[in-house]
C-alpha cells in the first residue's frame, strides 16, 4: 500500500471514529471497543519485535504494566492529565524496552523469550510490594469529571486509543517500508550473516525492542482512567502476552496489516464470547486457535489468502 | 529479627524444598537439556500431576504419591503424543525454534484454562496421615510435608541418572543429545529415542505434580512461578546434567528459603528469576555446562 493511501485510510479511521462517538448508544459497545484497539496496539508492537525481528517476547505485561502503573504515579502525584501519564507511560516502557535490547546481545532465541517472561514476574512481584501504587490490593482512581470533547469519559478514551492505534499502525507501516524493516527482517532470517554483510544489527535490534515496549506502555498509559481500578494480577495478566502474541499469529506476522486482522477478529471474537459464553472459555478458544495455526497455517491470514490468490492467477 | 535459629531453620527448609525443585526440574532439564526441546508448558504437566493427585485423593482416599507413581505410565504416553505432534509439525521441517515455543506457550494456555474450568480458581490440596507431622531435632523443625517431597525428589533424581547413565536405552538418550545424526549413522532412530526421552520427561511431572501438591495447596495459574525455577534450575545445572540439576535445586532452594525467611515470602519468587537473568548474563553454559 502506498503512503499517500495509508495515510488516507488512517485519516478515515480517525473520522469515523469521531463519528461514531455521540450518537447515544449504549456505553459499553465504546468500553468494548477500547479493549479491540488496545489488542491491535499491542499486537502491533509485539509484531515489530517479534514478527519483524524474530525475537518473540513473553514479556508483554511487563511493558503494558509499565505504562499503566507510571501513570498512576504521574496521577497520584501530580494529577497529571491524560496526555502526560501516555508519554510518561510509553517513556519508561520504551527505557525498558532499550535494556531488552541490550539483553539480546548475549541471550538469543528460547533465552532471550524466557528472560522476557522472568522481567514479567520480577516486575510483578515489585509492584506486589509498593505500597504506593496499592501493592497487591490495587488501587482505585478517579477520572477527571469533565472530558475535553464533551460526552462521556469513555467515548474520549475510546477516540484517544483510537488516535493511538493510528500512531502505531503507522509506526509499523514505516517500519516495513523503511531501510530499517529490511535490516529487521535479515536480522529475523540470520541474524550472523546480516552482521557479516554490514547491516547493524545491534542498533537495529535496540530500535526495535525500544519501539516495540514504547508502544505497549502507551497502550497502558490510559489504563489507569479506562479502568479506574490497577492491580498488579490484572494488569500482569498472562492474557496479555498470549494474545498480544497470538493476534500477530494468527493474522500474519510479516505485514502491519496481520496484527491488525488478527486483533480485531479476535479480539471481538473474546468480547462477544466473554458476555455471551464465559471469560475462561474464551481464553480456551484462543489457546486451540493460536496451537491450530501455528501448527496449520504458519503464515496466519494473511499469509493464507496470499497464497489463494497466487492460485488463483495461476 | 536476626537468630542463628532462624538461620538454621530456613536452611533445612530450603533443603529440603531443593529436593522438591529438583523433582520439578528434571522434566525440563531432559526435555530442554538433553532433546533441545524447548517446553515451557512442562510446570503446566506438574499441575496437572497435582490435579490428579487431588482428584484420587478425594474420591478414592489414595495417597498422593501412589497417584503419582500409577498415573506416571499415563503422563508418559502424554509425553510420547505431544512429542509425535511437535515433531511431525516443527522439528522434522526444521522451523522449531521460535514457532515450537509459541507452541509450546499456546499448550500452556490451554491445560491451564482447562484446569480453570474443571477445578476453578480455588485452592486444592490432599490429605495424608503423615501431612501434619513433624520431626524435631533440637531447635530445628523438619515438616513431614516438605521432608517426604524432598526424599521423593532425591531418589527419583537418582533413578533418572541410574537411569540415564547404565542402561541401553538411557545411553541412547544421551547419545541423541550429544550427535542425533551419528546416532543415525548407528542405525537407531532419533525420533524414537527421543520420543521416549520426552515420554519419561513428562513422566516425572505425574510424581512432580503429587509433591507440589503434598507441600502446599494448589491452584491452576500457579505453573507461571514454575516456568522461572525449572528453567534457573535447568540453566544452572548445565542444561541437560542430571547431578548439575539436584545441585542447582538445592541452590535455589536455600536461596527462596532465606529470602522469603529475612524479606517475606512475596519476594520468593522473584528469586528464581534472578538467579534464571543473573545466570544467563553470566555463565550460560551453567555450573556443570557440557
């Protein structure tokens, strides 16, 4: 897809997620709508590390974590507004994110998965025991009582992950049709021989894991407001790292496009199942859907109907 | 706060809890170890073990570890077909690294929900006569919960290295982890051998899951705080040695022990992870490294 029609389509989002806000329908279809577009934000940053570089990161919590609780910091102790807990969110995900790179210099492939899930657990047993934060019983938050657009809380947040999704689908876009998504996909295919032809893969690999943990506290950063209740077994949940990994699976994990399938196909999907079946077998599903592709169809929906349509030609 | 009581204390039941990681541990450290099989859904399996532990116990009055060691047979076979599907899917088209581990995970995911719904999200435990006892010696208290585990965990540790190291079959194993294709050259089949090694390492899990259950009480979402000890103990021990493992758990043992005995349980499980970071920064190749 060309730029000009990129940035097009991604105008036209934004719109009509305006659009769509006020016209008085009943809140919850906003609140449900704002965890799909929190799904494509973090399958889409899971997918620059993970589908782009070929390093697959466990660690998701950890970073949306990280987010979530810098705002309520930035809350608790400056009642910040929401513009600054996003950056002060995405700020230190994204510092977290550069330590990640550095870790890949001697920890590669399974060692480098496992050390991202063990960050996910020390992370959560730190935040277990800070009692500013509420430690293990959470802590609750109060939104601001009036929103910048007019309308409900939610709606506004809804725009605003809205506007975030934009911002890291086109950070995907950019890198994919960039010198630096090259360099990214020949680290992904041999990370030895890409370094022997020159390409610099160190600051490759920071860049990508800086972005990739920048975007996910992002996503976490208005966590806080949408929930208005943190703790740390709710927002360390695992669910995090396996749809955030799932979804780019599932979808196709070489274009920006896959996440961005993946995520809204299943993310709604867990939405529909979660009010009409039940939570835990909703997670169910996605297990045996995400097992069922890896196994099946490697190259996810994307990656499917590319072939279908090279037969089809044929 | 501090008291050479204390002290001791905590030692002998860091000790004692090593035994019980090694029992843990020694799944991985065959699977991951010795097969280059990367399952990270093998606490999952422990669970399970734990599970089923319950299950006879309450039903039928069995004591967890005659669960354990009848339902090894079972787990063995679950092994045997979770190997054949990685294989045919992964290994023999040569795409295991990254695509098997999201396997793996998704494995996980799903034993562990399953058990969410089959059991929900209360905590389980069994009941033995011998659970609530305890042996004194001097001012040091050795828990029948913790002491059984452990001698469990030891001998099995012993077994498997008996085990490995004297009969046909476990040679073939190691063969298989030092040149898969010289084995081959032999005129034995990798595949088969290592279906066999990952039978017996989902095996242990069966045992594994009735101590885990023995300890303390359970509940599905609990393999997560495995995933750290069983790899820091499987990457400490030097991937795939059988002694290096029983050492390796002792470690970590002592050290959660002490921790959680001087800074609060709640810190416990950060420690394994620490020990998993700071030993691959450090020294990979682990304390016993082939």
């Amino acid at each position: 897809m060309a730029g000009r029609t990129f940035a097009a389509l991604a105008v036209v989002v934004v719109a009509a997620g305006l659009a769509v806000t006020g016209l008085g329908v009943n809140q919850y279809y906003y609140f449900a709508a704002y965890v799909v577009l929190q799904y494509v934000v973090l399958a889409t940053a899971w997918n620059i590390l993970g589908g782009y570089t070929g390093y697959v990161n466990f660690g998701t919590p950890a970073f949306f974590a990280l987010g979530a609780y810098t705002a309520v910091v930035l809350i608790q102790s400056m009642k910040a507004p929401l513009v600054v807990q996003l950056l002060g969110g995405a700020a230190v995900a994204g510092v977290l994110g550069l330590g990640i790179g550095y870790l890949t210099l001697r920890l590669r492939g399974v060692f480098f998965s496992i050390a991202t899930l063990a960050l996910a657990v020390v992370l959560q047993t730190l935040f277990v025991n800070w009692e500013y934060t509420g430690g293990a019983r959470g802590i609750t938050l109060a939104r601001p009582a009036t929103t910048p657009l007019g309308g409900s809380y939610v709606e506004y947040l809804f725009v605003v992950m809205l506007v975030l999704t934009v911002i890291a689908v086109a950070t995907a876009w950019w890198i994919e049709h960039s010198w630096v998504g090259r360099g990214l996909a020949a680290i992904r295919d041999n990370e030895e021989a890409a370094e022997c032809m020159g390409v610099p893969t160190l600051r490759l690999k920071l860049v990508a894991t800086t972005v990739s943990g920048l975007l996910m506290g992002l996503a976490g950063g208005s966590f806080p407001y949408y929930l208005t209740f943190i703790e740390p077994a709710s927002v360390f949940d695992l669910n995090y790292a396996v749809n955030s990994l799932a979804m780019p699976m599932i979808g196709g994990s070489t274009t920006w496009m896959g996440p961005v399938i993946g995520a809204i196909l299943l993310g709604t999907a867990q939405q529909v199942a979660t009010v009409t079946i039940s939570s835990a077998l909703n997670l169910l599903i996605v297990g045996v859907i995400l097992v069922a592709f890896v196994i099946l169809a490697p190259e996810g929906i994307v990656g499917l109907v590319q072939r279908l349509a090279r037969r089809g030609r044929a | 706060m501090f008291s050479l009581e204390l002290l001791l204390n905590a030692l002998v039941a860091g000790i004692l809890l090593g035994g019980f990681y090694a029992a843990v541990s020694l799944g991985i450290s065959m699977a991951f170890g010795l097969l280059d099989v990367v399952n990270i859904a093998h606490p999952v399996f422990v669970m399970l073990g734990a599970y089923a532990a319950y299950i006879m116990n309450v039903r039928l009055g069995f004591d967890p570890i005659l669960t354990g060691v009848l339902f090894t047979p079972l787990f063995y076979g679950l092994g045997v077909l979770l190997y054949r599907v990685y294989y045919a899917s992964f290994e023999r088209k040569g795409a295991e690294s990254l695509r098997g581990l999201v396997f793996f995970f998704g494995v996980l995911f799903i034993v562990e929900v399953s058990l969410l719904l089959a059991f929900g999200v209360d905590y389980r435990l069994v009941e033995a006569p011998y659970i609530g006892e305890s042996l004194r010696i001097g001012s040091v208290g050795i828990a029948f919960r913790l002491l059984v585990p452990c001698v469990v965990g030891v001998a099995l540790t012993g077994a498997l290295y008996l085990f490995l190291s004297r009969t046909f079959y476990g040679r073939a194993i190691q063969a298989v982890a030092q040149d898969a294709f010289a084995l081959r050259l032999m005129g034995a089949n990798p595949f088969r051998v290592k279906g066999i090694a990952f039978g017996l390492a989902i095996a242990t899990a069966a045992l594994a899951g009735a101590l885990l259950i023995m300890i303390g009480p359970v509940e599905p979402a609990m393999n997560r705080e495995y995933i750290g000890r069983v790899f820091a103990v499987a990457v400490l021990g030097g991937m795939g040695s059988i002694g290096g493992t029983l050492v390796a758990a002792l470690i970590l043992g002592i050290a959660e022990s002490l921790t959680a005995t001087f800074s609060g349980p709640s810190w416990s499980v950060a420690v394994s992870f620490g020990v998993l970071l700071f030993a691959l920064a450090v020294r990979p190749a682990g304390l016993f490294g082939r």
